[in-house]
C-alpha cells in the first residue's frame, strides 16, 4: 500500500514511517518540521520507497497535492503541548482541528477514505469509571489539548458518516521509547543532567499515568488497521498497569545511580489540565490478539537510554 503520515518526522510518526518501509510499503511522509527531527528520517531515506515532502497541515493547497496518490492517511502531526496549552489557546485550533480538517479536505479532493487519527486519553478528562472505557460517560474537558483532539475525532467521524470514510482513531496514554522527546521522563532526565542532586517535580508526585512503548503502540495501530472494518474503528491503547510518577522518578535515579533531592510543588496535579489519573480499559484493543511485549518500567529505562545516546535531542529542541 502506500500511506501518507502527516508529522512523519515526529516520535510516533518517523517509528511508523520506518515499520511500514520495513514491511514493504511505500510512504509519502509530510512534516513542518516545527518539532520534528531530520535525524529521525535517516534510516527512512536509505528507501527508494520513500518520499519526504516538506509542507504544513494548514497549507490545504501543499496537502492536497502531496496527498493524491495515497491508499491511506496517519495523521500524526499535531501540538501535543498539553502543559502551556493556555498559553497559546489557538495553536491548539489551528494544529489540531483546523489541520484535521485540512487533511480530511485534501483526502475528499482526492477520493481517498482510509484514516487513522492519533487521539489521547485526555479527552476522557477527569473520568469517573477507572480502568476508562471507550464508551464512557466524557465529563467536561479539562485542557484545550483534550478538547481539540475530541474535536478532531468528531471531525473524522462526521466525515464517515457524510463522505464514506472509513476511521481508525487511536486513544494512546503516553508513549515512550526511541525518539522520545516530549513529556516526564524527557523533562527529568535533562533536569538530572544539569544538576544530579536535586530534581523538581511538578505536583505531589502521586500522580498516576499509564505508558505505552512506541513499538507496541506500533503493533496496536496496525493490527487495528488489519482487522477492524466498521465504519469508525475506536480503540484505547494502553497497558493494564499505572505508576506514580514517584515510581517513574524511583526508576530513573536508580537507572542512572543517583539519589538526589526531590522537592515538591505540591498539589494533586502538575499543571492546568493536567489528569491525575490515566488509566485505560484496552480490553477491545486485547481481544483483537494484541499482546503488549513491554512493562511500564521497562518502557521508562529503554527511555532513558536512548536519551544517554542521543544528547543532541536537547540541543535541537531549545
């Protein structure tokens, strides 16, 4: 087949983009470049089925053209900057809903139907039902991030009902692994590197997330594809465990045989919107055959050692 990935350069997206060569399809991968990494594309370019083309989600003009000759769209590429969301309230409406219109609109120009969505666990908010289940009761929204992906997710399902699309939207908890750039474990190893004695952290550290490997997630999305033919196909993916991020915190130091000073903001939640508690039912996701190969802990170590062989993360996202 040949896919398009909107944020091919992206974590999720350049993992995706080498899988899917490594399988044998082509790929056109589209990416901005706001966040993503050339780097990240160097085994991709080594491929003769591979096409790199360098646009923006909201120019509809660039996606419609490097678009047409695909049988399936990742839409990947998004702002995923949940913690400084109020500080820039239309980055979300612009990168996240206004582009998955843009993209849903280049595919219709396009006669193309087949999409995959990278959604979030935030857009349960603050559910009451744990572990949270795809069909249950949405509360209100708690970040411009969750809501903007929700709004994106409603999107695509409109266009299966109106245009004959066909929908894969994939609820991730936080994936971690190589090429790992954003979020806790990112944060706390760059803290660490600058001072090995004393490590802040945002809330009381009883905050509790679930994880995911980017190579499970991988296997997830595509089986999915393989397998679930309704007209949209929603699917939480996750792991049946959580941590505290004191646990996340325990694993780190003790990975990098340290034992500094954790000092503490205090409060239940790290930021604005922040969930202080993640936890996923991926029963549907199970009972398809997937079968995760990674523990959280495990996810968090191989996190951190691809962050102590590729410093140079941190230098291109300063």
């Amino acid at each position: 087949m040949r896919f398009f990935i909107t944020g091919c350069a992206g974590f999720i997206g350049s993992n995706l983009t080498d899988r899917l060569l490594r399988d044998g399809h082509e790929v056109v991968g589209y990416d901005n470049f706001s966040t993503g990494q050339q780097r990240f594309l160097e085994i991709a370019h080594h491929s003769t089925r591979f096409k790199l083309v360098h646009g923006d989600t909201l120019n509809l003009d660039s996606l419609t053209s490097a678009i047409q000759d695909a049988d399936f769209v990742f839409h990947l590429a998004a702002n995923a900057d949940v913690r400084f969301g109020t500080e820039h309230p239309r980055k979300d409406l612009e990168q996240n809903i206004i582009a998955t219109f843009n993209v849903l609109e280049a595919m219709r120009a396009n006669d193309i139907r087949l999409i995959a969505f990278a959604s979030t666990g935030s857009v349960y908010g603050e559910p009451q039902i744990f572990p949270t289940m795809e069909d249950a009761p949405f509360p209100v929204q708690t970040s411009l991030y969750g809501a903007s992906k929700l709004a994106g997710e409603g999107l695509i399902q409109a266009y299966c009902e109106g245009f004959g699309f066909q929908g894969y939207i994939f609820r991730f908890v936080s994936i971690l692994g190589e090429r790992y750039t954003h979020g806790h474990v990112f944060d706390f190893y760059k803290s660490l590197c600058a001072n090995p004695h004393e490590l802040h952290v945002l809330g009381n550290g009883h905050q509790r997330k679930s994880y995911l490997h980017i190579e499970d997630c991988l296997d997830a999305m595509l089986l999915a594809v393989e397998k679930a033919h309704d007209k949209v196909n929603l699917f939480n993916l996750g792991l049946d465990e959580y941590c505290e991020v004191n646990d996340s915190i325990g694993w780190i130091t003790q990975h990098l045989g340290l034992a500094p000073k954790v000092i503490y903001a205090g409060g239940e939640r790290g930021w604005i919107g922040d969930n202080p508690f993640i936890y996923l039912d991926c029963a549907k996701i199970r009972a398809m055959g997937w079968q995760p190969k990674l523990t959280i802990k495990e996810s968090v170590i191989k996190t951190v050692e691809f962050l102590q062989n590729n410093k140079w993360v941190y230098e291109e996202r300063k």
